[in-house]
C-alpha cells in the first residue's frame, strides 16, 4: 500500500452490543497482556472494553499493550468507548441504570455521569471534532429502525437535539471526521447488506455512498488528517461469509486497498494520532483479542491476551474487543 498516512465470525459479532437484546455479555476471564516494543513516535492511550466477573467492563493501556487499567468497575454492561478529541474524556455506553444510554467519564475513569435518558436504546456515540457534541444511534422512533441523533455534551444550554438520519432500516457505526465535514455511518437503506455512507455532519444531507458490493461493510473509522477511510467488509469470498478484513479507501469510495489477510474476522480500526499504526480486533487466534499493525497492513503483533473460561455467545464474542486510540 503506497498511501502516505499523516495521519467477529458471523454478522452478530460486529455488531456487539449495538441493540438491547445483545446487552448480556456472557463471558468470564482474566486479563494478561504482552509488552511489544514500539516507537516512540506513537503515543497516547488505547480505550477498549472486556470482561470481569461476567459483564462488560472499560480498560485502558498504553499501545505497546503495557499499564493496564480498569476503568469501570459494576455487576452491569460498560462498552463501546471513544476518545474526546482532546484525550481528556471516554464517552461510552452501558446498561448500569437498567437501559442502554450513553455515559461520559474522563480519562482516569472519574466523574461518570449519564448523557441520555430514554426508555429506548441509544448507544454507537462518536464525538464531533470540536468536543462540543456526540453523535449517537437509537431506536427511540416509531419505525423502530435505527437512526442517527446528534447532541451537545453539555446541556447547560439546551441538549440542541438533532435527527441526522430518517429511513426505516439500520443507519449504524458513526464516525465523525477529525476535519468536522462528515459523519460515516453504515446503512442497509439500499438492499439487505450494509454499505458505508457518508453524510453532511452539520444536517444529514449531501448523502453520499461509498461502497458497493453484496458484502456486509461496517464500522467505518478515520485518520487523523480526514484523507481516507478504514471499515471491515467481508468481501472477500462469498457475500456474507462473516470473515472480516479491514480496508481503506479515498473519501469519494476509490483505491480501495486491503489491509489485513487472515482466517479469523479483523474489524474495529482505529488509527494512532500520527497515523503510522493502526489497532483493531480480531478473531485470528479463536476470540477476540486486541493487535497493532502499521498503518500498511505490515507488522501485526498481539496487545492482549484473554485468559479463562469461554463461553460461546453469538450476540457478544468473548475477549477483548472495541479498541480506541486516543487522538493525543
């Protein structure tokens, strides 16, 4: 791959926790993690979320998988958490008050205070540039179908909500660009299999699709300098096979170029703040763990290792999963 970076098995599987059916996360174990050198260039924080005593917790650790620490710590489901723009603040999603809302917390773990408050799911936030708002997913509306809201992070004035999206299938995976001109999302508006979007992130117009093939493509992430876009598709074999890869491609859909080559699903990239790494989920070992590549595709190694009982879910993979790398 020549582009100058500046910057699960089955379909259940990359859509963790994306519903209230699939809050239950069924998995026990302990966690180890390997100390893999890395350059010094690469800075910041890794965000993901994993298991303790059978829920879903958040944990943080440097990018060479060193200094491992909890960051939430209850009997209910904490997951999906994203960096602020500035590194200070996770937001994330959890089940703590008997629903599914979205949360903030700063980067230590303090503070944790609740942002939603609905008797529908909302989870999938994404933070705008600024670190003013979040863009988020529901089910809230009568359709049923899940859109796409936008919010401030502080209410003080007003939560200013907006309804980014309006369509009776699936609009899931945001990611908000660093430059602030676009949310990426997934969207089944189309026909029966996801395809990444790109919207307008100040109203929802200017709806612009970007791939376009009868695999399932999702989770849609960006480099720091807005160029291009990361997402997992399983394109590669038969449609709907459930074996992700990760791909890049320009911003209008072209030079699309694949980044990883394995047997097990690779999903959830998230690139380092100089864009020279990337970090994602995968499957290659059996269950969901955490790795490092650079930002090539080259030189994949292992952060995490999950150690104990697996109990096999289809609607949550056990392991460790979702990371974030923090933008600073």
């Amino acid at each position: 791959m020549q582009k100058n970076f500046v910057v699960t098995s089955v379909r259940s599987g990359a859509h963790l926790f994306s519903k209230t059916a699939r809050m239950a996360f069924m998995t026990l174990g302990l966690h180890v993690f390997v100390a893999v050198g890395l350059p010094a260039a690469d800075t910041g924080k890794i965000v993901f979320q994993s298991v303790l005593e059978g829920n879903a917790e958040i944990f943080v650790m440097d990018p060479d998988g060193k200094n491992q620490r909890q960051l939430t710590d209850n009997t209910a489901n904490d997951f999906n958490p994203r960096w602020s723009p500035d590194a200070r603040q996770i937001v994330f999603v959890s089940d703590r008050d008997g629903n599914t809302e979205i949360y903030i917390m700063d980067g230590d773990g303090s503070n944790q205070t609740r942002l939603t408050d609905h008797p529908s799911a909302d989870f999938g936030p994404a933070w705008s540039p600024d670190g003013s708002m979040i863009a988020y997913n529901t089910d809230r509306f009568a359709d049923g179908a899940t859109e796409v809201l936008r919010q401030n992070v502080d209410g003080t004035w007003g939560w200013n909500l907006t309804r980014m999206t309006n369509n009776p299938t699936a609009d899931d995976f945001i990611a908000w660009s660093p430059d602030g001109r676009w949310i990426a999302f997934e969207s089944d508006r189309d026909r029966d299999d996801p395809e990444i979007y790109l919207m307008n992130a100040v109203d929802g117009t200017n709806l612009q699709r970007l791939t376009f093939s009868r695999a399932l493509d999702e989770v849609p992430s960006w480099p720091p300098d807005s160029r291009w876009i990361l997402f997992s598709s399983d394109s590669v074999g038969e449609p709907h096979n459930g074996n992700y890869e990760i791909f890049v491609m320009n911003v209008d859909g072209s030079d699309l170029q694949r980044l990883t080559d394995s047997p097990g699903q690779d999903t959830y990239p998230s690139m380092s703040p100089d864009g020279k790494h990337i970090v994602f989920e995968s499957y290659r070992d059996g269950h969901a763990e955490i790795y490092r590549m650079n930002a090539d595709g080259s030189g994949v190694v292992r952060l995490t290792h999950f150690e104990g009982p697996v109990v096999e879910n289809d609607e949550a993979p056990p392991g460790n999963s979702n990371p974030s790398w923090s933008p600073k």
